[in-house]
C-alpha cells in the first residue's frame, strides 16, 4: 500500500504519510480508499488522539489525482463521481485534529487534505498552485476548500491564475493558509510537537474544540460545496481535451513564485 502509518503510543500521534515519492505522492483509486479507511479507523482507536498528515521525499506534499487514473463517469450531468472527495478526515466523521506537514509541491487536490486539516505547517520551500483552469477544468471543491482558510483575492488569484503562479510557503503564512513555516526538513518534526501537546489533552475536550470551530463555517461550506459538481458538469473541458492540453505541456513552461 502507498501509504505509511506510524503511531506513538506514548504521546498519542500518529503520523500518515502519502507514500508514492516518484509519482510527487499523487492519489490513485487504492490510496483514495486507503485514506478513508485510516481516518474511519482513527475514531475507534483510542491510542491516537491526534494525526499529522504529509508526503515521502522532498518533492511534494501531494499533486492531487494521478492523471494516470481513470475514473469512470456516469452518463447524467447531475452527477459526478470525485474518488478525492472521501479522503480527508471531516469526510470521514473524524474530529480529532489533524495537521498538515507539507514540503515540496502541494496543488490540486492536495487541497482536499489541507483544507480537512487543522492547521498547516509548511517548509520553506513548500509551493502552492491550483492547476485546473490551465487544463480547462473547474477549480471547485478545491477552490471552497481554500476560501475557508484564505482571504477571497487569495483564493481567487491562485485559482484562476492556473500552473502560471505558484504561491510561496512565506505568502501562505502571510494569507493565512500555513500557521508556521520552518526549515526544509523540520516540518513534520514541528507538526509532531504540535500534534503531541494537544493529545496530551483531555481527548473530549479537544474534539469537543475541533467541532466547534468547524461549525463556525460548516453552513457555508456545506451550501458551498453542494454546488461543486453541477459547475464542473457545466464549466469542464472533455476528458480527451483536457488529456491534450496536459500532454501537449500546456503549463509547464516559466511561472512566478510569490
């Protein structure tokens, strides 16, 4: 399996890792099912009280969907099969707190994760992009993933400015999307000390914390999200078409890092 999951027992952490370095750790149809399976088990393990969440290598976080896949659509434009959307832990009735270590590339839907997730910690030379409008595609789940976290210009810049721009981890500190930036390397160790204090607490009381805080937005997001599949019905490119803007290097020449 793609995936690493390493627990503490003593300081109540578990550590999950996307564990595919050579494909820049992107989620394929097993490791989609593997996420949710691990975060569903999370609720009855009294053993982790908290979770840090990144990816193997010094390349990326996670680049979203492995265009390798294939995902099979039903016929109806009213509905719309997304393997990425049960991968985070809110997905998965999960409400003990996760944090996101990132290094690297995180874009796409990497976003699922880090918008599921707590808090996130990034290295210095974390980059963010939202590819999709590049390669004709609507930037929707993970466009309301981000404007829960990030001021609407952000959101709206990053989205639309497609593989163009990539946003630094200093630019993410400054919108509000990464809580602490550290030195390449330290990321998940700092994630850790994090994720270790809060499970040193009563586990009630911080899951308690963490539901209250996520219902701050949840009406919002929820009424947000409902609306994702009918736009990517409406605004995407066929998948042959967007396969030719992909492979025909359509965004992997110069961009600006900001």
């Amino acid at each position: 399996m793609s995936i690493r999951v390493e627990t503490d027992k003593d300081t109540g952490v578990a550590v999950v890792t996307l564990d595919r370095p050579g494909r820049h750790n992107a989620i394929d149809l097993a490791m989609a099912h593997e996420l949710g399976r691990i975060w569903r088990g999370f609720r009855y393990d009294d053993t982790v009280r908290a979770a840090v969440v990144t990816g193997a290598g010094t390349r990326a976080f996670c680049t979203g969907i492995d265009r390798g896949t294939e995902v099979p659509q039903p016929s109806s434009p009213y509905s719309i099969d997304d393997p990425l959307l049960t991968i985070g832990p809110k997905a998965n009735d999960l409400w003990k707190p996760v944090i996101a270590a990132v290094r690297g590339l995180a874009c796409g839907g990497a976003f699922y994760l880090l918008g599921e997730a707590e808090f996130v910690v990034a290295a210095e030379d974390a980059e963010f992009f939202d590819p999709h409008t590049t390669y004709g595609m609507v930037s929707a789940y993970e466009s309301v993933h981000m404007a829960m976290r990030m001021p609407f210009g952000e959101v709206a810049r990053m989205a639309l400015m497609g593989t163009a721009e990539r946003v630094s981890a200093r630019r993410a500190y400054e919108t509000g999307l990464v809580s602490e930036v550290t030195a390449p390397g330290e990321e998940v160790a700092a994630a850790i000390r994090c994720a270790a204090v809060i499970a040193s607490y009563p586990t009630e009381a911080v899951q308690g914390t963490v539901r209250a805080v996520w219902s701050a937005k949840e009406a919002a997001r929820t009424q947000a999200l409902a609306h994702a599949p009918h736009l990517i019905a409406l605004g995407n490119l066929p998948p042959e078409r967007q396969a030719e803007l992909f492979t025909g290097g359509r965004g992997r020449g110069a961009y600006r890092v900001r």
